[in-house]
C-alpha cells in the first residue's frame, strides 16, 4: 500500500517493485530496481526516508526515520539508505545513513542516529546502539551491536556487492519480474 502522508506521496522508481502487502507512506524515495517484500512498513511521517538503487527490503522490515519533535519542527533528521543493501527479514532501522553494499540482518536493530558506512555486515539479531558510527569495513555483532572486525571474504558474499556488476541485473531484473508477474491476478 503507497499512502499519501502530510500531502507528501512517495516517489517509486518504475523498475522498482513494492508488494502489495507492503506499507510504503509519506516522504519515501526509492530508486531503481528495489524490492520492498510484504510486511514491510517504510514509514516517512516524521523524516524522509531516502533509498538508493538495488536494495532489498526483505519480509516485516521497518524503516523510520526522525522523532515526533523534528516533525513538529519541520527539521527531521533523514533516514538515507545508499546503493547495493540487503534490509534482512524482521531488521528495525531508524537510523540516519546507510552505506552502499550493507548487509543488515535478520531481526537487527539499527537505533536512533546511527551511521553506517560502506561494506558493512550488522549481523542477525545485532542491536547498534543510538549514535554510534561505524567504519567501512565493519563487521558488528552482538547487543548492544560492537565490531568485531572487518567483513570477510565470505560474509562480502551478502553485502549486495554482487548486485551491480553485469551479471547481477539481469538476475535482479528477472526476480522482480517474477515478483510482479505472481502479484497480478
């Protein structure tokens, strides 16, 4: 479901594919060929959400950004998501930046002000505290969410890296494709 919020309707890209069963409100952008999976709620009532090209926002995702206060204000901090991010099933972001080619996990929780910049990994069930930045390279775990090194040969498998080189759009395309061809009746 797109839902107009404060007169401000979210902008999809045509190549980009939103499930039905999915919420999408407000100041959200997302770029190209993305797939936001049913259950997922991205949700820009009190900041924009601005995502990037080739991101995957997996089944029951939220994403919000700001605090009821910066809407009030009209001085919402923006939630910015870069190129090449896979958002894992069940991850809570309410962060401020994500990098490109940034695995989030599944059921992680990425708090308040948080930056996170290129190639990372937020492992499964992390909790990144509020505020926290974390360098390129990083791979977090754990609650509260600490590095505990950098990203592995095999972990960079699931940082989106693969997604934009030549072989990987075709494969992209053909997914969503697929997806939109199961959603009509």
């Amino acid at each position: 479901m797109i839902e107009t919020f404060d007169g401000i309707t979210p902008r999809i890209a045509a190549s980009a594919f939103v499930h039905p069963l999915a919420l999408v409100r407000g100041d959200v952008q997302i770029g190209e060929l993305c797939v936001v999976h049913p259950g997922a709620v991205i949700n820009a009532d009190w900041a924009a959400i601005r995502i990037g090209d080739h991101v995957m926002v997996e089944d029951n995702c939220v994403l919000h950004a700001g605090l009821p206060e910066d809407w009030r204000r009209e001085v919402g901090m923006p939630l910015t998501i870069g190129d090449d991010v896979i958002i894992g099933h069940g991850a809570v972001v309410h962060g401020t930046r994500i990098g490109n080619h940034v695995l989030i996990g599944m059921n992680a929780t990425v708090l308040q002000n948080v930056e996170i910049a290129d190639s990372c990994v937020i492992a499964a069930g992390a909790v990144v505290p509020e505020g926290e930045q974390i360098p390129a390279g990083s791979f977090v775990a754990g609650v509260p969410g600490k590095i505990k090194g950098k990203v592995s040969k095999d972990q960079s498998v699931w940082t989106g890296m693969s997604i934009n080189k030549a072989e990987g759009l075709p494969v992209l395309v053909e997914y969503i494709r697929k997806l939109r061809d199961a959603c009509i009746p």
